[in-house]
C-alpha cells in the first residue's frame, strides 16, 4: 500500500497485514509532532519515501526488476 496519510492509508494496509510506504508528499509531515525518526508514530509504516518515484523505485528493487 502506497499513501501519504498515516491515518487512512497507512492504518488500512497495516491492518491488512501489507506492506506500506508512506509517502512525504502529501498529508505526511516529517517534522510533526506525531512523527517518529521520520514515520508515524501511532500508523508507522514499512517504509518512508520522499515521494512517489521513490515508492515504485522501491518496490521494482525489491521484486528485482
């Protein structure tokens, strides 16, 4: 699951049981208060990814291709 809101995106794939990546260019700020090293402290995701680009360049690393 790819998303920029902790609460909604992030939370949903979470409770599927998914992978998540959480975008920071969108509703996601690193320097809230609600965030943690840079990921969300009640919703963290899999991973933090400055944006889109970066979450599918992720995923294609991590499927190999």
């Amino acid at each position: 699951m790819i998303g920029d809101n902790p609460a909604s995106d992030i939370a949903g794939g979470n409770g599927k049981g998914w992978k998540t990546i959480l975008v920071e260019t969108g509703v996601f700020k690193r320097e809230a208060e609600t965030s943690l090293k840079g990921n969300d402290r009640a919703n963290p995701a899999s991973y933090v990814v400055k944006d889109f680009k970066a979450a599918i360049e992720l995923i294609y690393e991590h499927e190999g291709l």
